[in-house]
C-alpha cells in the first residue's frame, strides 16, 4: 500500500491528486474558495484536466454547482469528505487496526508494543515498504505466545498490504532504544 499518497494510488492520475488537494484543503479551510490557478498548483494537474475532473466532483455533490473557470466551493458537511480524509492519512488507522489485533489475538498482552518504519511515519510508497512491529513479551507469557505474535505478523502484512516485521526485545529499555525516537507507542488495556 502506498501510504505517502493513498488517495493517488487508489484513483490514479488527475483524480488522486485532485482528491489529495481538495481534502487537505477540506481540513485546513472548506469554506474559503479555491481558484483553478490554487487548485492547479496544488494538484499537479493543468486548468484543462481540472475541469472535468470537477465537473465529476460536481455530479456527486463533493462541490458546490459552478461555471468553467469560476472558483472552486467545497460542499463542507458531504458524507464523503470523512471517508476520503481517512484514505488520505491512515496512520492513525494502521495504529488502531494494530491495537484492536493485539488485544484480540495476543493473550496476555505485551508488556511493550511499539510501531516504526516507513508505514508509520507516512513515506511508505511501496509493497515492500516495512512496518516495524516491537515488542516486549509479559512475562506471564505462556509457552506458545510468540506463535500467536508471529501469526499477528502474518495477518497484519496481509491486511496492510505491506511487510510486518518482528523486533522481539527483552525490557522496554531495549524496545524503546530499538525503536528510537520515531517508534510510536501502541498503548493496550
């Protein structure tokens, strides 16, 4: 999975870039007025591509009704502004889906649990781009317990679209040197 650039990996060409302007303009000011030449600097896309790129957007209601050339109006409440905004920054995402598999599949839960990498600080822009797993395994830790975080690997690799891989340390001392200072801490209850 592309996380540097979801939305432009999911809709390719003018559409992605156009959805990844518009949404960071959504969260940083939907009521102020986009013009083309804004628009088209922001999205990397030409005045000409943008008009039929907007008049789709128009057709689902994401903009306000508008002429050739005239400025660009975000429809602010659409349903669909929530949706694209977490496409465009799922880390936040990738760390809720590792807290919920860790609680479900890790019985007892670690006594660390940290992610780092590419897939975590947002530059992943391939498949075999990595995402770190640390962990410091309880010390109540049956037998068989690391088989349980292995298969957590497996899964998360399958449903990230990216590599998972596993940094077992033996203290939070050492995961958190492991880590350094762009791990970022994935807190269970």
């Amino acid at each position: 999975m592309n996380f540097q650039t979801p939305l432009s990996a999911l809709f390719p060409g003018t559409s992605g870039r156009l959805l990844t302007a518009l949404v960071d303009h959504h969260t940083a000011d939907a009521a102020r007025p986009l013009t083309l030449d804004e628009l088209s600097k922001d999205a990397a896309v030409t005045p000409s591509q943008l008009e039929a790129a907007l008049f789709r957007l128009g057709l689902l209601g994401l903009i306000t009704p508008r002429r050739k050339g005239e400025a660009v109006r975000l429809v602010a409440g659409h349903i669909a502004w929530g949706a694209l905004y977490q496409l465009a920054h799922l880390r936040d995402r990738v760390i809720d889906t590792v807290r919920e598999q860790a609680q479900v599949h890790l019985h007892p839960v670690p006594d660390y649990l940290a992610l780092n990498g590419a897939v975590i600080d947002g530059t992943a822009s391939h498949p075999a781009d990595v995402l770190e797993l640390i962990v410091v395994a309880p010390s109540t830790a049956p037998a068989d317990w690391h088989h349980d975080v292995a298969a957590l690997v497996t899964r998360l690799s399958r449903d990230l679209g990216n590599v998972v891989i596993l940094r077992s340390a033996h203290d939070t001392r050492e995961a958190e040197v492991m880590g350094g200072k762009s791990a970022v801490r994935v807190f269970l209850p």
